[in-house]
C-alpha cells in the first residue's frame, strides 16, 4: 500500500520547551510552517500544507519522563539529522542570517556539496542538539 504523503508528522522531545519553541518558532516560520495552537504553554507545533493539500507538522514537547542532561548525538542510535527543502540557496542563506542575528550558532555555514549538481546547504543544532539541514537542491527542488 502506497502511503499517501510523504510524512505526516515529528514529535521532539526536548528538555527545555521554552527554548526549543523560540528557536523553532524562528526557524519554522521561515521555512512557509504556520503555528497551530495547542492546549499547553510547553507544547508548541507548525504545519506546513501543500498545494494538494497534504500537510507535515512538527511538535515540540517536553519529554514523558525524566529529561536528561545528555544532548542529542547524532552518532548515537536514532535520528542523525532532518533536513528541510529551500527555494534558492538565497533563501539557504536567508535562513543563515536569521539564525546567526539571534545567536544561534551554525556549524556548517552555507556551501556547495558534491553530493549532486547545485547541492547548497548549511548544518545546524537545535537547542537539544538535534542536528537540521536546510538545503537547495536542484534535483529535487522545482
């Protein structure tokens, strides 16, 4: 059976909501994501809806036991990264801006890489150390 979107949504545990929201609300609503509201002051999440309708959503969320002191490593079992489509590697570089101006770090400033023609991305860490990507690739951006 085919599934119907590509995904439908990610829930992130985090250890420090308040945070996390701030970095996402900063990161996700220039990326196209539009808050949705939820019932908790700890709890924040975005939905991106396509032209055809289909939608992802992101959640943040403080974690359902004890939050450890541990950061995410991406070398660990489990996610080693998310990465997020952009338009132009303009707006690869509008999202650098962004995110350096409020003092986020980024570890890898925008760039080219070999992994096919026109491939323009920077990396970055989440407040919990979850690694993201925002990439242009022509390959797979209309």
């Amino acid at each position: 059976m085919p599934t119907r979107e590509f995904l439908s949504h990610i829930d992130l545990a985090v250890a420090d909501p308040a945070e996390a929201i701030r970095f996402y609300e900063l990161l996700l609503t220039a990326l196209g994501f539009a808050r949705t509201e939820l019932d908790s002051p700890d709890r924040a999440s975005w939905r991106l809806i396509a032209e055809d309708g289909s939608h992802f959503e992101i959640e943040v969320r403080p974690p359902r036991g004890t939050p450890s002191a541990r950061r995410h490593n991406r070398n660990d079992p489990g996610i080693d990264h998310l990465a997020f489509h952009a338009d132009s590697p303009a707006d690869v570089d509008s999202i650098f801006d962004r995110l350096t101006a409020y003092g986020y770090p980024v570890d890898e400033p925008p760039r080219h890489y070999d992994y096919s023609p026109g491939y323009y991305a920077l990396g970055f860490d989440d407040p919990n150390g979850i690694r993201l990507e925002v990439v242009h690739d022509p390959g797979t951006n209309p």
